[in-house]
C-alpha cells in the first residue's frame, strides 16, 4: 500500500522543487516530488540564468508585473536557500545591456527606453561613448544602449541543487526515475503503481503534454534552445548584455554563457552545426575579442512553450489537480512567485497577484 500525500508535485525541475520546498515552508502537509529522469535535469539545467524581466518585455501589463515581482523576491529566495543549505545559486547583480537590434535606429532605441521607463524607472539611456566606458571589448557597432540595473543573475544548476536539498532538509520526500503516465482526482500513476494525494500539482515542463487524464489539455510545447559557454580569463565583461537575440551572461568565475537559439524542433535536444555556429558568430558580433576565448561547454535544453508565450498557472477541472507549467523563457525568473502563488492556490487564499491571465482554461 502506498502512503497518502497531502500533496504530489510532478517534475523536479526549478518551478517543482521552488513549489514544494514553499509547501513545507510550516511543515504541516507531506509533499512528494516525482520526477520521470533525475531532478533538475530538464530546462531548469540548461537555462542561462538571466532574471531581467524588462530586457525581453514588449509590453506591460500582468504578465511583465509578474515578472518584475518575482525578480523584486529573488535576493531574499537566494540568501534563504544559501542560509539553509550552504549552496550559494550565484545570484549577483551586475545588470543587463540591452543593444537592441542590428537595425535599430537611435529614434527606435529611443522609443524603447521612453516604453520601458513607463514600466521601470530604473532604466538608464547609455550613448555609445558611456556606453564603452562600461564594457569597453564591446564592438557592435550600436547607437546606444538600455541599461537595467537591478537585472540579477543566478547560476540554474546550482539554483536546482540547493532548491533540492532545502527540499530534503524540510521533509520533502523526492522520488527520480519515475515517470507519471497519467493523473486523475486524488491518483498519479506511475508505470504498475498509483499514487494518492489530495492535492496534486503538475509541474512537468515541456513534456506536460504527453501527460494523459489532464482536463482541460495543456497545450505545452518544447522549444529548443541551444547555448555555450566560453571560458575568459578574469570577467572581461561587467553585465549581462543582449543584442540581436543573443546574449552574455558573465559569470564571476570567468566562464561566459552565450545564449541562445529557440527553435521548434520537437522534442531532439542536439547540438547542430547551425545552432552552435549562428551563437558563435552573434557572441563575436558582440565582442570580436570572444573569438579567442576557448569553448568550454556547449549543451542544450527545453523550454516549455505555450500558444500565447504565458505560463499556465491555476486550477484545472480535475478536483484537487492544478498546473503550474509553461514558463517558456522565463521559469528561472518565475520560481519564487509561481511557488507562492501555487501555495496560496493550495491554501484557498487569493494570490498576491492576478493569475486569471495564465487560466489552463484559457485555450
Ligand atoms: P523543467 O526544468 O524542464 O522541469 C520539468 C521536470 O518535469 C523535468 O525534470 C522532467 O523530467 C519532469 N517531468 C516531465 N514529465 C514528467 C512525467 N511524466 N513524470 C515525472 N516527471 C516528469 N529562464 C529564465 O528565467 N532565465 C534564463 O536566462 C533562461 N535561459 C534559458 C536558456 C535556455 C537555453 C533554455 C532552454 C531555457 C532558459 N530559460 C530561462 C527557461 C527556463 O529554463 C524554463 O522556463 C524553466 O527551467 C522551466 O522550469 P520547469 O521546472 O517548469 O521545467
Ligand atoms: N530567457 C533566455 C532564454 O530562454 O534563452
């Protein structure tokens, strides 16, 4: 017989362990985290780590708020898992510069600063002078630059690791290798075997799909990314900066992450001549000095994609099940509020936030 849970979250990944480790924030419920390969494997291991909700927000409106307000928590979610459990995520502010688009004219930059100081005022204009007295090995040729200062970065493999083991040090039960083949009221079934629990959260990334019993279906698709990292010696460059759908993330210990393709490409994780070389040619239109930086890595990873690009956050029609999945480029960022929405959700409290955009009913 197996036990009851009060809670089964499925997928390991950041947004299923941030979910469960906040869940046995009073320790009151038993909470089982299920994942179908090992934890943290899926998107969350691949992701670059950037927590810049401006840099890639066309508009405003619920879904940059959400976004902003879970960059304003990550400081505090970072100390709490360092205090906790000795793992330090790399969380560093070193803001983010936004380079635009080779096309862009100084009335286009300038039009987007003008949007984007209506959502922050904390955005800065750099003219193309300042803007090299900040990163001075940059050689894209650019009118100017965004600058967001209060965008941070953390380090996702060791985000998951630490969300792993403040999980096991509240009591969260964490079972890898088992993957759920389908959910019904109160039963996760795992192969022969079901599980019971009252509540039941999915949290399965770019595989919720092939999932069966889900009402309403979620329509999650993978969107492939591929990335690299170059290894610098010393930090050559201060910020994260963006330019042409590309980007760096500088990490404190010299290795630069050069991000990153999205493409639809079911789910093949490969490496492609193409991918690898279209980010090799972007990262030395951003800095020729990068061309004799050594590879050091290079990998790939899912991101959970939906129809409209928003998370799927809510109550489905299956009593007690609710989903939290579809945080394509952003499930990094979105850790910490989708977890407090997700126990609010649980608790019968309202969200802090409106979450009626991101309905599983809305397709
Ligand atoms: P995942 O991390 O994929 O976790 C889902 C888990 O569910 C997996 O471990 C999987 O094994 C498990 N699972 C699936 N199906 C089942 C099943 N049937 N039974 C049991 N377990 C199951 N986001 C940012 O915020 N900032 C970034 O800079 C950033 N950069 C990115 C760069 C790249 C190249 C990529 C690919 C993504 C990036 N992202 C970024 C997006 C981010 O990685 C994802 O949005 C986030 O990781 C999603 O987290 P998740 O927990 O939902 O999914
Ligand atoms: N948010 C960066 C990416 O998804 O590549």
């Amino acid at each position: 017989m197996n036990a009851m849970h009060d809670v089964i979250v499925i997928g390991g990944g950041a947004i299923g362990l941030a979910i469960a480790r906040e869940l046995r924030s009073d320790r009151s419920r038993s909470v089982l985290v299920v994942d179908r390969s090992g934890i943290g494997e899926g998107a969350s291991w691949a992701a670059a780590g950037m927590l810049s909700a401006l840099s890639e927000a066309d508009s405003g409106g619920p879904f940059l708020e959400l976004c902003l307000a879970s960059q304003r928590m990550y400081r505090g979610f970072a100390d709490g898992l360092v205090l906790e459990t000795g793992i330090d995520c790399g969380c560093a502010t070193n803001g983010s510069l936004h380079l635009g688009m080779p096309d862009d004219t100084p009335e286009t930059l300038r039009a987007r600063y003008e949007l984007q100081r209506q959502w922050s005022p904390n955005v800065e204009f750099l003219y193309p002078d300042e803007l090299r007295l900040v990163e001075p090995l940059l050689t894209a040729r650019v009118h100017g630059a965004l600058f967001f200062p209060d965008d941070l970065q953390v380090t996702p493999r060791r985000l998951v690791r630490a969300l792993q083991e403040s999980c096991i040090r509240r009591g969260v039960e964490i079972r890898s290798a088992a993957r759920v083949e389908e959910v019904s009221k109160g039963v996760v079934r795992i192969a022969t075997e079901e599980l019971k629990a009252k509540t039941i959260i999915v949290a399965s990334g770019a595989w919720t799909s092939e999932l069966k019993g889900l009402d309403p279906p979620a329509p999650v698709r993978p969107r492939k990314g591929q990335i690299l990292s170059l290894s610098t010696a010393g930090q050559p460059f201060r910020c994260m900066i963006r330019w042409d759908n590309a980007y760096f993330v500088p990490r404190p210990d010299g290795e630069l992450v050069v991000g990153a393709t999205s493409e639809d490409a079911g789910f093949d994780r490969s490496l492609t001549a193409a991918g690898i070389g279209i980010l090799l040619s972007k990262a030395q239109a951003i800095s020729s000095h990068v061309g004799s930086f050594p590879i050091k890595e290079m990998w790939s990873g899912l991101r959970p994609g939906t129809p409209d690009g928003l998370p799927i956050i809510g109550r489905s029609r299956v009593p007690g099940v609710f989903y939290a999945t579809g945080h394509f480029r952003n499930g990094i960022l979105l850790a910490p509020i989708t977890a407090s929405i997700m126990a609010a959700l649980v608790d019968e409290r309202n969200p802090e936030l409106p979450i009626e955009p991101y309905s599983p009913l809305r397709f």
